[in-house]
C-alpha cells in the first residue's frame, strides 16, 4: 500500500493506492497537479513510461478525491500538489 498526500492551499489530506503497482520511481517526490495533463506527463524525461502511466493514474484519483471533496477545480489546478509517499 502506497501513501500519497495531497496538498491544495490550506487543504492537506491523503490517499493510499492499495493496489501493488511499485511506485519506486515515484517514491519520495511531490509533482504539482497544475502539470498532470496528459501531454505534459508523456514530454517528461525523467520517468519510465511505467511510472508515467501510474502518475497519470495516481493525479487522477488524487483530482477526482479532491472534486468529490467539493474543492474549487481552479484552486485544484493552480495550488495542488501531490507527494508519493
């Protein structure tokens, strides 16, 4: 089980990933959710195409937790940050 803490302005809260996907090339790093669209993952050059897709899985249950919690989408996009615990 993975932890993943999410920040948005004065929001904190966390998620855990129970699936056994390895998340050690995310492991320890924080990604801003203002850089999670899907042409600005796949241009990076510092992950595996594995660890592209389970950032792009991750930032989305990360974004929809954050909506269901009724948290302004703008604010979501301009100030959220997500951590790979």
């Amino acid at each position: 089980m993975q932890k993943i803490i999410y920040t948005v302005d004065k929001y904190t809260g966390e998620i855990y990933w129970a699936a056994s996907e390895f998340f050690g090339e995310l492991s320890g790093k924080k990604f801003s959710l203002s850089e999670m669209e899907a042409t600005k993952i796949e241009s990076r050059t510092d992950l595996t195409n594995v660890g592209k897709i389970l950032l792009s899985a991750v930032a989305g249950a990360v974004i929809q937790h954050l909506i269901d919690k009724k948290i302004d989408i703008r604010l979501i996009f301009e100030k959220g940050i997500i951590e790979i615990k």
